[in-house]
C-alpha cells in the first residue's frame, strides 16, 4: 500500500513537471460537492430566465389561462428545463435550443390556428352552451363529463348563486364559465342610471399611482396634467412632503388620496 501510494506521489510529480502545470489538491469531497453545487445555482439562474424569456417570447396568455396546446407547450418547457438542473453532466445548450425550438414552434402552431378554421376547431375545440335560454342542456353536460355540482361550481366562481337567474352559460375552449343574466338580474350600467338624471362624475379616467414610498413617478404626473411645482405646492397645504408619503393617488381633476408613512407625526 506504501509502495503503491509513493508511486502515485512519483507520478503526479512527473505529470506536473512534463505538463508545467501544478497537480491539483483536492480536499477529500469539499471540491466535488461545491463545484456542483455551483454548477447546479448557475443552471438554474441561466435555465430560469431562458424559460422566462420564452413565455414572454409565446404572449401573455401563457401566464394565465391555457388553451390545451399552450398547456403541454408550457409542461414540456418546464419539463426540459428540469433535466439540465438535475444532471449535471447534460449540456445545458441542449435544454436552452430545445426551450427556444418549442417556444417558436407554440408562435407557429398559433399562426395556423389563425389561418386554419377547422384546424382550429380540432386542436382547441369550440364553446359549449351549457345553459340555453334559462334551460339547462343535460345532453351538453354529458358531453364536457360535467355534473350538476360542476355546473353549480362554474356558476359561483362566475359570480352567479342562483341557475334561475342565468340566460345563458357558455363553457369557453379554456374551460372558463361566461354567464349571461337575465334581463331582471343582470347589474345596472351607467346608461340606465343617467335615464334616472344621474350625472356621470367629472372625471373618468381612473386614478393613479403618483407617489410611491417617497419616490415620484413623473410619467404618472404627466397623465394627471400636474407639474412638479403644483404637486408640491398641494402636499405644502396639507404640511406634507413628498419623501414623507406612503402612497399618493391622483386622477385628471387633481384628486388627490395620500397614505403617510407610519411612524410620521
């Protein structure tokens, strides 16, 4: 074993010196483990914002209610995404052309489904009415597997407590509910209040974030139509500055609503 050891000393030597590089020293499992660790935080972080690039890349319905094809589009990205993070040894290139290649082909096959209106209907599918004229259609229900606790689910996270109120409920191709009320039921707009002589207010447009903690957005003061100087000299009437503030909302009238930060007397 001596002898064996010595050998191994002698040739590490003799490496070193033929190569003009130095043999390397490992401490025994600390350079493995960290280097792949660091292997693994780096993929991670370069694997995270190509992923995020891509779903970016393929539109915001992405991040928010899928079409079946968008669906397995994003399972497998966040699938292939997973395999360099968990084998090392994997080219991370691999993963990264094989995220890009199903992000361009996701913007393709929704190019077709614009073209193609049978295509369309295959692949995604049409809306079903599940209620038609205050009637439910029991033979649309069976068709979409849905039972009557299902119907009644959809109905509430669509804001409706009671099916003799709906008119008509369309289950759309993402598997949303759209609901339709009656004609008693349904809320009230601003074009039957103003035949009650309901003025509408002065100003429409919705209001703003001005201030955040103590940080002004000059953009948002544009829109208000405000300068700096006549915002500060609102907030001197209320012994306000802007550092001081929490939050300031504004529309175009020049309402304001401000939030102190606490702590402040």
């Amino acid at each position: 074993m001596r002898l064996a050891a010595a050998n191994t000393g002698m040739k590490s030597k003799n490496f070193g010196k033929a190569t003009g590089k130095r043999p390397a020293v490992l401490v025994r499992g600390l350079p493995k483990r960290s280097g792949f660790m660091l292997i693994t935080v780096w993929r991670t972080l370069f694997l995270f914002f190509a992923v995020t690039c891509a779903l970016r890349f393929m539109g915001k319905r992405q991040i928010g209610e899928l079409q079946p094809a968008e669906l397995v589009t994003t399972i497998m990205i966040s699938n292939i995404a997973a395999i360099p993070i968990e084998n090392p040894g994997s080219p991370i290139l691999n993963g990264v052309l094989s995220i890009a290649l199903l992000a361009c082909l996701e913007v393709l096959f929704s190019a077709i489904l614009l073209k193609s209106r049978i295509i369309r209907g295959i692949m995604i599918g049409h809306p079903r009415c599940v209620i038609r004229d205050g009637t439910v259609d029991q033979k649309e229900l069976r068709a979409l597997r849905w039972s009557i606790d299902d119907l009644m689910e959809m109905l509430r996270t669509a804001g409706s407590f009671d099916i003799s109120e709906v008119l008509f409920a369309i289950v759309e191709t993402n598997g949303s509910l759209s609901v339709y009320p009656k004609f008693q039921n349904r809320p009230a707009t601003n074009q039957d209040l103003s035949m009650l002589g309901i003025t509408p207010p002065a100003c429409e447009a919705p209001p703003v974030i001005v201030v955040s903690d103590g940080q002004l957005d000059r953009q948002a003061l544009r829109y208000c139509n405000l300068t700096e100087e006549r915002l500060n000299r609102l907030l001197q009437e209320r012994g306000l500055e802007i550092g001081e503030i929490f939050l300031l909302s504004c529309n175009r009238a020049a309402q304001l609503h401000i939030v102190k930060k606490e702590g402040l007397r």
